[in-house]
C-alpha cells in the first residue's frame, strides 16, 4: 500500500480516470455498433458524425491510439458511402 498522500490520491484519480475512459470507450464501440447496423444513409450519416467525435476524443486522450481512431473513422466513412 502507498505510504505517501500524494502517493493515495494519485491512486484515486487513476481509478476514476479509469472508469471514465472505459465508460466512454465502450459508449463508443455501442454507437460503432450501431452505425455498423444501419442500413439507412441518412440516419447513418447523422450517426457518422457522433461517433467519429467520439473516436477523435478518445484518441484525443489518448484512451486509444489516434491512427486506430483515424482507421475506424476511414471504414465507416467507406461503409456509410456505400450505402443506397
């Protein structure tokens, strides 16, 4: 166990730091789900630009890597073009 205050409170913000980012990432892989699912252009459109914000925070801070953002942002890009 820590023997130092600050030692106590950086375990504190880490633990809550952590259920942050993990709270947000998988918020964020729900709505790639979801946009995945989609077959209809203009709510995926709509859904496109949600979770590529979402991606650019994540990679922001760096919960995930910004070239893994930058990929899954490029696919459903292609995906979302590809549909009728």
């Amino acid at each position: 166990m820590a023997n130092h205050k600050s030692a106590l409170k950086r375990i504190r913000q880490s633990q809550k730091r952590r259920l942050q980012n993990r709270y947000q990432a998988k918020t964020t892989r729900t709505f790639v789900k979801k946009l995945r699912s989609t077959h209809d252009k203009t709510e995926a459109q709509e859904l496109l630009k949600t979770v590529s914000s979402m991606l650019d925070k994540l990679a922001k801070k760096n919960v995930i890597h910004r070239n893994k953002a930058a990929n899954n942002k490029s696919k459903l890009a292609k995906y979302v073009n590809s549909l009728s």
